[in-house]
C-alpha cells in the first residue's frame, strides 16, 4: 500500500525485454536501502525490487501491466516517480493508493495559472470509472485533488513544490499518464451496483 507521496523521480538507466515481459532498472538513491521482494511504486505502478545494489535496482513488468499501462512507453533516460509502500505507524500524508493503475489517460490540455500548473486529463468512461470535485485521484502516482470532474475527464492544481519534485514538469500534452481512482469510490460504487442488481 503506498500513499501517493513520491519520494524520488528516479532514472531508467536499462530497458530489457525477455519474452513477454520487461526489465527495468533504475536508477535512484533510495536504492541503497531497498531490499529483495520488496513493493515499488513506480509512476503508480507497483513493481517487485528483484536486483539491488547501491546505486540501482531491478523490477519486472509482465505483459498485462505494459498492457494497462504506461511503462510499456518508457525510454532509457525517461524519468519516473517512486514510493516505496508505507510504514504502518506513519502518516497518511496522501490518500489510499493500492499500486494498481485502473486504467490510463491523456493529458488534453497545461496551463500556468498564477505560479501552479493545471493538468487536464480525459479517460474512457466506459471502464466505470469516475472522479468528484475534491475527491482523490492518483497521476502517475503522485496522489491529487479534483478541482474539475466530467464524465470522462478532470483537471488538478500542481503547486510549484509537487511540479518540481515530480515527473509533472516532463509532461506535454498527448502524453499517456496512469491513474488509480479512489479505493473507497470504487467500493461505494461497486456495492451501488449489486444493490441495483
């Protein structure tokens, strides 16, 4: 379980495809204190560390994650966020984010307003899912507040210290980002629907 507060924007230093899936290292400095089988979130995928050194590690993504992903996008020298999971007795200081991308988006649309930045994003609706007004979503792992919903789109307000501690200042428009909508909507929805059942 992570939070959606990254702790680093690392460096893909090594892609490598084997079969159906792909092997990507990178590089970052909270590398030294990973261990073997331990969950990363990487641009709010959730990868497990196979290799480890001091300077980089290794993760693995099989062929349905590339496919309901970005990461099958990735470049050598690209840039990605990471959040290693969250320590039970710490502060939630995002929201709820299980690692699992629901399903990816274009950015439609950046506009500098008075010092932040405002990403629009649109999504195919027909997946169910759904963002409110000042509710939760997760981009490319960096956890976020609606400040404008539709059917199949949102926008959100990137302060200064988030667009340049992320991979948000990399971003144009047309790019393809993950998103991870909010656990607790999808349950609320869920039951919705088997109650309509």
């Amino acid at each position: 379980m992570f939070t959606g507060i990254i702790e680093e924007v690392g460096i893909i230093s090594n892609l490598t495809q084997e079969g159906d899936n792909l092997h990507i290292t990178v590089e970052a400095i909270l590398s030294k204190e990973l261990k073997i089988d331990q969950s990363v979130a990487h641009d709010g995928v959730c990868l497990t560390v196979v290799e480890q050194n001091d300077s980089s590690y290794k993760v693995t993504a099989i062929k349905e994650t590339l496919e309901k992903t970005n990461l099958a996008q990735l470049k050598e020298g690209n840039r990605i966020n990471l959040e290693r999971g969250m320590k039970m007795n710490a502060r939630l200081d995002g929201h709820i984010v299980q690692g699992h991308v629901d399903q990816t988006a274009v950015c439609t649309q950046i506009k500098e307003e008075n010092g932040s930045h405002i990403f629009s994003f649109e999504f195919d609706p027909s997946k169910s899912n759904f963002t409110i007004e000042k509710g939760s979503i997760t981009v490319n792992g960096v956890s976020l507040t609606v400040v404008n919903s539709t059917k199949n789109g949102f926008s959100v307000a990137i302060i200064p210290y988030t667009y340049e501690h992320t991979t948000f200042k990399d971003l144009k428009e047309n790019d393809i980002v993950n998103l991870e909508f909010d656990v607790i909507g999808k349950y609320v929805s869920r039951l919705l629907e088997l109650r309509e059942a």
